[in-house]
C-alpha cells in the first residue's frame, strides 16, 4: 500500500476520502518531504482547495505563502548574480529548482530551496570566484581538508553564503565529481544550454535538466528531500514528454553523457512511486542501456524504502538500513576505494567528536 502522500500525488481525487487523522499524517509526511506547498498545487489544480477542512487548509496555505515569498526573494538574488557575472562576462546559468522557476516548469511550484546553483565553464571558476567574493559572498570551508576535498575532487567549489544577506550560492563546472568514471563531459553540458531570453540568463536542456535530477537524486546520499527529488523527476517527465521525440532524445543523451544508468534508475522508481506514465518501451530500452547496474531486486529494496516520505508512518524496520547503504554507495559511486574509505573514516570521527559533551 502506498504512502498517503504518493497515493495523494498520483490521485489528489482521494483528499476527498480522508478523516482528520488521515489529513494529519498527511500534513506531516508533506511538511517533513519539503513538498507542503506543492501538495497545495496539486490540490488547487484539481479544484479541491475549497473542500479542504479548515486547519490543513490553514497549514498548506501558509507553505505556499512562504514559497510565493521565497520566489520573490529568488528572482532578486538571480538578478545579483546575473550582474556581477556579467561584469567579468560570464552567461549566468542556472541549474536544478532556479532554473525550474525561471523557465516556469510545472516543477516549479512550491518547490523551495537552500541554495542558488550555477553551472559555469572550469576554466572560469577563478575569475567567477574573485567577482562573487568582491560582491560579498564568502566560503565557510575552513577546514584543509574539506578544501581541497572540493577543488580537488568534487565538481563544485567550496559553498558561498553572503556576509550581508545570508544567501549561499553553489559554483558548479560539472553535474558530478570530476574523480568518479560516470563524469559526463562538462562542454557537452554547455554545447547544449538553452536561452531565457526573457530575462538573459540559461539553462541546461530540457533532456540534460531530467538527467541532472537524476544524477544528483541516484548519486545521492542523503534521503531527507529524496521524495521531493523524486517528485520533480516525475513532473520533469510528463512536461517535456509532451515534446516530439523527447524519450528517444533523452535515451540518447544519457548514453552521451554515461548517465543512462541514473537514468534506468530515474524512469524505474518515478513509475513504481508516483506511476509516472512512461511508454513500456521506454523502460526496457532503459534497462538495456543501463547493463552495469546492480541487480533490480536489491536496488528496489534500498531505495522503494529510500525515497518515500520523510515520515516514521513510511518507515520500516529497514528503512535506516537502506539509507545508510546507499549513503556508503553514493561515496563509492564518487570517489576510488583508496579515497572514499579515509575520506569515510574522517567523516565518522568528525561526527562522533561533534557528539560528545563540553
């Protein structure tokens, strides 16, 4: 039996069914997903909002309040951005949930999030770098070796937040690190930008923004936003399959770029969790690709546990077990064996020592 809220996303019909317990878990299970105000969308576009009982009415609609204000909030940090790149003559471009609202996805609507990622060419990282920190964005990354565990290996440099405003801002060169063997090729990622000529700024491509979800979603190790991330693939999905050609192009590109297993793993679980409708053709071209993944069984127990709902009413007794195996296979999925098991011991000690009483 699915989750409420998977069962609430694919049929928003079944709100009409629910008791004042039911709506509670519901709320809950949205809230602890990140995806309240998308709920309240998805109940507004179904023509339900007036049916809904006054106090999770109360709830949704204060998530979307705070979206509509974070939105504003976004496309004043966007038009920052934009300008000071501009400046050293950069295109500012923009990935994952800024590029959802500037090009005003479906994907978009409540969907909110810490930071602003960019994607920018790697041999102008230094000269972006100096511009962003002159306009007041700063690293908090002090510590030596999480320095150069970003510039060394990973595909971003190390995290900006604003002195003034508090906004953090993440300078990608590639959609994955640049040490693990599925790293795609970062120029055919910019050969294929898109335009926003409303408001001079790119995107990826309609086929390289689901396989960057999917990359960053299935090369994951942290399950807190896993149902949202699923939830964006699943929307993704049904916009841009309107397209011509669009699941032939996808298929393609994700060979191009070594992402067809992401990919295997994207069309899988978004037709499993949200049954996303995707041609049976479709799948089985994508398992064909996909030839290195591991075993379908052991992978659907891990991450059908995964990637639902951030609530303990979705949880099993395996549940902490899937996410902390996947959280291992997401550090061997990035780094070599010599690399990720100090680099996990590090990380196990830091934590530890951070728990012990002063």
């Amino acid at each position: 039996m699915k989750p409420l809220l998977s069962a609430i996303f694919i049929n928003p019909q079944l709100a009409l069914e629910l008791d004042s317990i039911q709506w509670d878990y519901l709320i809950r299970q949205a809230r602890n997903s990140h995806v309240l105000a998308r709920l309240g969308y998805l109940l507004e576009e179904a023509q339900l909002f007036g049916q809904i009982p006054s106090k999770p009415f109360l709830h949704i609609r204060s998530a979307q309040t705070y979206f509509e204000r974070f939105s504003i909030s976004l496309q004043r940090e966007i038009v920052i951005i934009h300008d000071v790149l501009k400046s050293i003559n950069v295109p500012l471009i923009l990935l994952k949930g800024s590029a959802y609202i500037v090009q005003n996805d479906t994907t978009a609507k409540g969907r909110v999030f810490s930071d602003v990622d960019i994607f920018v060419p790697e041999e102008k990282l230094h000269d972006v770098e100096l511009a962003l920190l002159k306009a007041g964005w700063f690293s908090n990354t002090l510590d030596p070796y999480d320095v150069k565990y970003y510039r060394k290996w990973m595909h971003e440099i190390p995290p900006l937040r604003h002195l003034k405003r508090q906004t953090s801002i993440d300078v990608h060169h590639n959609i994955l690190p640049k040490i693990t063997r599925f790293c795609p090729d970062a120029k055919q990622l910019l050969a294929n930008i898109v335009k926003n000529t409303e408001h001079d700024l790119w995107v990826l491509s309609p086929e390289d923004r689901v396989l960057h979800s999917a990359t960053h979603l299935f090369h994951e190790g942290d399950f807190k936003h896993g149902f949202r991330d699923i939830s964006d693939l699943d929307m993704l999905l049904k916009m841009f399959s309107q397209q011509d050609d669009f699941w032939e192009k996808l298929l393609q590109r994700a060979k191009d770029l070594k992402q067809s297993i992401p990919l295997y793993y994207a069309l899988r679980y978004t037709h499993l969790i949200l049954e996303t409708p995707i041609p049976k053709k479709i799948l089985h071209l994508s398992a064909s690709q996909s030839t290195m993944r591991i075993n379908t069984k052991v992978m659907d127990s891990l991450f059908l546990r995964a990637l639902l709902p951030e609530h303990k009413s979705c949880n099993d007794r395996w549940t902490g077990v899937a996410r902390w195996v996947l959280f291992v296979r997401s550090h061997w999925l990035k780094m070599p064996l010599y690399l990720m098991i100090p680099h996990l011991l590090r990380k196990t000690c830091r934590h530890m020592l951070s728990k012990e009483p002063h």
